[in-house]
C-alpha cells in the first residue's frame, strides 16, 4: 500500500466516522428540547444526607474506595486519587491497561505492546533502575514488573483506582510516584448473578476482532460463595509490514523481508503481511469466600492470563502510515497466575486483615535486530570497527547473513504476605498497623543471536590471543540454554527481600479538623548473578577456550550461570513517612494538606565494571481539595509539588556492544495541578472532565559519566566541555505537560429501552522523547493530539446492546519514540509508538 493509498482509506475512514458520529449527535440534538424542558423544572433542594443518586436519575453516584485500607467515600479520602467503578470502566469500554491509563490525567506511560507497558505519574518518567516508580496492585498483592507490568484484563472489576503523588507508607518502595490498583468483584453470599458480553470490531484499515467475556456468582449455602470470571480475545491488529529492502555496506549481502528463495547473497524472510500484529488473549478468575465464623472470612483466589501477540506496535514514518519494514520474526508470548489468600476477621473490635499472595509468570519474546545490525555494519565500512565484527563465513567460506535476532525468556516469582490491624472506630485516634514482606526471583536469559554463528568462523580479531596477537579464525558464539548461536548473552538471576512495618493514622482535633500521620520503616536486599556479554566478557573471566586449535565451543560453559561475570548485593534501611492536616469546613466539602515521602530501593548492575547505585526518594508537598454541591456537582482537585532525589538514570555504557547501565544523575522537580469534576445539570445528562498540567523539570545538571570504567557522574559538567548529559531546568520525558479529558452521556427512556448516547474527547500535548538532550535531538518531540470517541446503546430488561467508535477522525497520536540501538546510533530507523488507531464495533450483553 503506498502512502498515497494510506492516506485515501484515512479520508474514507474519517468520512465513515464523521457520519457515525454525526448520526449520535443528530440523534442527541433531537433530544435537546426535552432537556431544555426538564431544565425549566423548579430545582429541588438539595439534600445531601441522602443516598446518592445515579445518572438516570440525576446524581452523582457514590464511589467507595480502599485507598487507605479502609472502606470509605472517595470525597472523604484525603489524598489525589481517581477512580473508575464499575459503571465508568464498562461506559467506556475499559479492557485493557491502555484503555483506563487514557482516562487517568496523570498517567504517562510507554510500551512494545501488551504486557509490555510502563506507567509513570505526575512525569516522574526517567527510565532507569530494577524497580518501577509505579506500582500495580490486584486486590491487595503487588504485581509490579519493571518495563513490562502484567496485562490485567478489565472485566468483573469493581474499580481501578489511581492514587497520585508518593504511598510510600502504606504500599512501599514501588509506589515513588504513585499507585494503581485493580479491585476485582468478590463472591457475594445473598445472590446468584450471571453475565456474559461478546462483542465484534475492528481497527479502521485492519483486521477484524472480537471477544467474548462472561461471570457468574453462585451462593453455595449461606455462608460459601464462588464466583468465576473468563474472556477471550481476538485483535486483528493494524500494523502493516510492508515489503523492502536492505544492503549491507561492507558485505555483498541484501535482506528482503517478502517471498523468495534465499542465496548466497540474498536472504527472503517471507514476512511481508497487513495487518501482521494480531493479539490474542484469554484467562479468568476464580475466587471463593467462606464466612466460618460471624466476624471471620477467608476468600482464596487465583488469576490466570495469557498473551499471544504477534508483530510490532510501534511504526515506521519513513516507512509508512502505520508500516514497518522487519525482516525477522517478532512476537511476544507471555502468560501468569497469581494466587491469593485474603483473611478478614476481628479480635475483640478490632479489625485484622491477612493478604498472602503467589505470582509466577513466563515470558517468551523475539524482536527484529535488523536495524541495529546493519547501523552496526556502518562503522564496519567506515573502519571504526574491523570486519570481524560481521565477517561469518561457514565451512565453504561463503558469508552467512550476519543479521542479529533477539530471543527473550524470563520467569519471574514472587511470594508476597501483609497483615494488618486497624484500631476500634470507636476509638479517637484511628490507626492501622501493618507488616509487610515480599521475595521477587527473576531468571533471565536473552539471547542477541546470528542463526549459524556456532558453526561459522571470524577471522583476525585484534587482540584475540591472551598475549594480545591476532585471534586465529574461531567462532565467537556464547550459546546459552536456549540458543547456541547467541553473539551477545544475557543469562542472570536476582532477587530482592522486602520487609517493612508501618503505621498510619489519624486523629480528630475537632469535629472539622483532623491531623493524619503514618510511617514506614524497611529492610531491602537485592542481589544479581550471572553472564552479560560477547567473547570478550568470556574471556576475562576464564570461560573461553584459549586454544588457537579450537575453532568451534570455545565459550567454557557446562550449565546455566557456570561462567558469572556479575554478582552484585545491595543492603538498606530506612524510613519514610507521611503528615497531614484536613479540614472538613462543611458536610460535603473538604480542604487537605500532606507532606509525603517515596523510596525506591538502590541495586547492583548487570555490567561488570558498573557500580552499585543508590536508592532515590521523592518529597512531596500536596494541597487539594473535594467539594460536592447538592447530589448533582463535584469538584476535585490538588496541587503539588515533588521533589525526586539521585534520580536512577538509564545510560549506555560505552564500548559494550549497547549494553546499559543505571547511576544516580542528579535532581529533579515538579510543579502541578490535577483536577476533575463531574455535572448532572438535569435528570440523564452528566458532564464529566478531567485534566493535568504538569512541569516537570531538572533542577540539577546531569552530568556524563566519568568514564568507560568509572560511571559515577562528574561532579560539574558543561555543554561547554561537552560533558553534560542534560542541564538544568531540562524537561523530563514522555510526559505532556497537559493531559485531560470530558465526556457527555444522555440516558433516556426510549419506548421500552433505557438507551443513552456518549461523546468523549481526549487530548495531551507533546512531550520530549529523552532525557539527554543530544538523544532527545536525535529522536525528535512527539506533537499533541485530541481523539474524539462516541458511543450509543439501549438495554431492554436485562440485555444490553451497544455501537461504539474509537479515535474517530483516526488520528495519528503519538505516545512515545524509541530504537533498536542507543538512540545515536539507531535514530535513523526510530519507531513511533501511536495510540489506538480509529476502532469501531459493536458489543451485545446479558446480565442476570
């Protein structure tokens, strides 16, 4: 398809989305006399010690939320925190975290994909570090994952709740920046329910999809409850791989990614498909509660979920709208469980919660190497590197295709145990008191492989031999479990222990003002061994064959982590902690004040010569406010500032073939403002909106390293003296400086129907692509964008249908920029990652 073309079925696309939606909004527009009319109703007084109402009846519904542990109003929770219930996740057709993470102000995030995505808040979004800043929680057990947080599917879900700014006392070192929890819908005791939606769509030019997801609550006696949830799904995908070319320039070898027989010289990989990054997922849930005794209930869980994606996310511009020239296989199959025990009881008036968690996940991916191969090949005919950097020849002496392929396999572990004790409500002071633990394993092996390499041969390294001559002709690969064909190995475990024991609290000065305070004391140990590296790395530590009569298997390697050339620990302690001060001036309005601290514990790096780096902190200095007037407005809202302390920054360590290492750059700062409200001006119509503007800045210089063996940061540094990875007063990465959204919904009765009709637009500004602002140049900013979605529906008894469409106009926003290769050397064959393209369906549902 040429770009001519694309562009030809994006006009169609926006024509065909116009007329959708100007068919809602003609449809809406017909309805505006009897808004007008009931607008001419005398208002009634409000009554705000009433229930809240819902929509159809022309309030705001209540949204309880457990952000404190502890049930209670989200207006009465003193801290910046969004929620979604179960009504705003299924109006919008929330299944996935790219779809709640649009609707969250605060939230950035970059991604390969599903299951490969990594949230950031409030633009604390420097990437570095073996711990995330956000953590994710389901229920009560952290599922936090660096780089790739798990895929938790989005349905049976009472609520998502985003809770901003730094929980580092009631949730710890993964929540620096802010915390997001998924809270599932548990076993009820005094009701059977049911339910089943399927739903067909598709993304605008691509391929057709759908997905069938369904529960059901059985009350087994009157005190033992199961409920079970399962869904599949099908994505068609919308990422073409176009056919093309390329030549390597210091060998006589071309790739061609379409159909072919491959030669000596040319190599078909039989890649070229539109449409080729199809999804599929399926999983479930199932829990059981059993109440054996009157205060004492034991609910244990389990959650399965697999991902079989193939493909890219992220597109080429140079290429075409939405296509991408690969040349090799790519794909991601990713699948976990995570098991639960939660116990809730009382001893005496006191309320005891225990939350036991196991999480164990497989991760199996291959991605592209081309870009970064034939980049690499550059220098080769420059002479900046010799040719044994590429120079294979089999046992006939032909050249092999030196292209490079990346194979990914991880396994994760985690045991996870908390308990805690809230004091009697009775009491004045009400506290929760709490100890925590976690153990995290991680094995890793990834593989950065040329098919072949073990049976070919390099010739004439320079200073190959351990007297520092010229190697003898001998194949370099480092095969591992996996592959034996690897140029570049990664093979290591870590792990990490987390204790800690916290407290918070609160106490009532008056009957309108109350103070709160909490504390978090922690013990973290972590540790990584294992292999990172080339030949060269084998070499130096012993486990390479030094024989120059050892063409083939001269990587010394019997088993998995029998050659190490990493082994690092690191040990701390510390605290933090959290005060407050909150006046409830009346009934329904609310003013607070919290000063609040984050951590994120420190580690070793995989790099041999790198040295340990420290943890970072961040302080944060918040005002907000919840209002509510009558049962028909609301108005939140806070501002902040955040001070983050020895940032960990991710850097390419140089002369390591690529390979990177995190250090302490420096400071940064950030400057706010989040707010949402939400209007039901007459009974049906709600207006809601939310939105963020955040600065966030350096407030320290970030300096290069000191050196190829020495990564600690100069201690001054100058674009001058071309030290200086980023000045002072540099914005921080893929975060936009405003982010927000609004949405209009009318529910009415339509002859027997409860029907409604939905608009939503959706914008951000641009954000920088990096950190360093050389790198940054190199990529380029993204640009804002605004996407408009509409959706309209009616329900008869208890089945529900619904027509909906995504990104209408199918514009083309991007989230986020990344390389196959440091950004200097990679720049040229960058990828886009865009939000979701134009999608449209149709969904069908029964409840019962």
């Amino acid at each position: 398809m040429t770009n001519e073309d694309a562009a030809k079925n994006r006009r169609k696309s926006s024509r065909t989305a116009l007329i959708l939606a100007s068919t809602m909004l003609t449809g809406l527009a017909g309805l505006m006399p009897a808004i007008a009319r009931a607008d001419q109703a005398p208002p009634a007084t409000p009554d705000t010690t009433a229930p809240a109402a819902d929509a159809n009846t022309g309030g705001i519904s209540e949204i309880v939320v457990t952000a404190t542990h502890k049930s209670e109003s989200l207006q009465k929770v003193p801290i910046s925190i969004q929620a979604l219930d179960a009504t705003k996740l299924t109006q919008n057709n929330v299944s996935n975290f790219a779809d709640y993470a649009q609707m969250l102000p605060s939230v950035s995030f970059q991604s390969l994909g599903p299951g490969r995505s990594q949230p950031f808040f409030r633009g604390i979004s420097v990437t570095g570090g073996r711990n995330s800043t956000v953590g994710t929680y389901l229920d009560d057990i952290p599922l936090t994952s660096p780089n790739a947080n798990p895929e938790i599917h989005i349905y049976d879900v009472e609520r998502v709740e985003a809770l901003s700014g730094p929980q580092g006392t009631l949730f710890g070192a993964s929540s620096l920046a802010g915390t997001l929890r998924i809270i599932t819908n548990k076993p009820k005791f005094d009701k059977w329910e049911a339910g089943m939606d399927v739903q067909a769509d598709k993304y605008g030019d691509g391929k057709a999809g759908g997905m069938v997801e369904g529960f059901i609550n059985i009350p087994v006696a009157h005190d033992v409850a199961i409920r079970i949830m399962a869904f599949y799904e099908k994505e068609g995908g919308y990422i073409n791989n176009t056919h093309g070319t390329v030549g390597y320039q210091s060998l006589p070898i071309t790739l061609d990614n379409g159909p072919g027989t491959s030669t000596n010289n040319t190599f078909y990989s039989n890649l070229v498909k539109n449409a080729y990054n199809p999804d599929i997922e399926y999983g479930g849930r199932a829990a059981i509660s059993w109440q054996f005794a009157p205060d004492w209930k034991i609910t244990p869980s389990i959650t399965y979920q697999n991902i079989n994606s193939k493909g890219a996310y992220n597109y080429d511009p140079r290429v075409g709208d939405l296509d991408v020239h690969d040349y090799s296989p790519t794909y991601l199959k990713d699948h976990y469980y995570q098991a639960e025990l939660a116990i809730q009881g009382k001893i005496g008036d006191f309320d005891i919660v225990s939350a036991t968690g196991y999480f164990a996940r497989t991760i199996s991916n291959a991605n592209d190497y081309t870009y970064y191969s034939v980049t690499y090949d550059q220098n080769v005919a420059s002479g900046a590197v010799g040719t044994y950097y590429n120079h294979f020849t089999d046992k006939n002496g032909n050249y092999i295709n030196p292209t490079q392929q990346y194979y990914g396999h991880e396994h994760d572990k985690t045991f996870t145990q908390e308990v805690r004790l809230s004091t009697p409500k009775s009491w004045p002071v009400q506290v929760t008191l709490g100890g925590f633990y976690q153990y995290q394993r991680q094995s890793i092996d990834e593989y950065y492989y040329i098919p072949g390499l073990s049976t070919s041969l390099n010739t004439g390294v320079p200073g190959g031999q351990p007297d520092g001559s010229d190697a003898p002709p001998f194949s370099p690969a480092v095969g591992g479990i996996y592959n034996p064909d690897a140029y570049y190995l990664v093979e290591d475990d870590s792990h990490s222990k987390d204790g800690a024991a916290f407290a918070e609290g609160n106490y009532n000065i008056t009957s309108r003002l109350k103070v709160l305070a909490g504390i978090r004391y922690f013990i973290a140990d972590n540790g990584t061994r294992g292999f990172d590296g080339t030949w060269r790395s084998a070499q130096a530590v012993g486990c390479w064959n030094n024989d120059p009569a050892v063409q083939f298997g001269k990587f010394i390697h019997p088993g998995r982590l029998s050659c190490l050339n990493t082994n690092t620990t690191y040990h701390q302690t510390g605290e933090t902690h959290k005060l407050g001060l909150t006046w409830q001036f009346q009934p329904d309005k609310m003013i607070y004040a919290t000063y609040s601290t984050g951590f994120r514990p420190g580690g070793g790096n995989r790099q041999a010569a790198a040295p340990a780096y420290k943890s970072d902190t961040l302080n944060n200095y918040e005002v907000g406010w919840k209002t509510s007037f009558g049962r028909n407005f609301r108005w939140n809202g806070a501002l902040y500032r955040e001070d983050w302390k020895g940032v960990q920054y991710l850097v390419v360590v140089p002369n390591t073939e690529g390979s990177t290492a995190t250090i302490n750059a420096g400071n940064a700062r950030v400057y706010g403002i989040e707010t949402d409200l939400e209007w039901h001006p007459v009974p049906g119509l709600s207006l809601t909106a939310s939105g963020a503007y955040n600065k966030a800045k350096l407030s320290t210089d970030f300096c290069e390293a000191t050196s190829a063996t020495d990564l600690t940061p100069l201690a001054t540094c100058s674009a001058a003296a071309g030290n200086q990875a980023a000045p002072k007063g540099t914005r921080l990465p893929r975060q936009p400086i405003f982010k927000g959204s609004s949405t209009i919904r009318y529910d009415f009765d339509l002859m027997k129907t409860k029907s409604f009709v939905q608009a939503q637009v959706f914008h951000q500004s641009g954000s920088t692509s990096d950190l360093s602002l050389i790198n940054d140049q190199y990529l380029g900013d993204t640009n804002g964008f605004t996407t408009l979605n509409f959706s309209a529906g009616m329900a008869i008894d208890k089945y529900t249908f619904e027509l909906f469409i995504e990104n209408a106009r199918d514009d083309r926003g991007i989230l986020s920029k990344n390389t196959f290769c440091s950004i200097q050397e990679c720049a040229g064959s960058s990828r886009s990652l865009p939000v979701k393209p134009q999608y449209f369906g149709v969904k069908a549902g029964f409840k019962y």
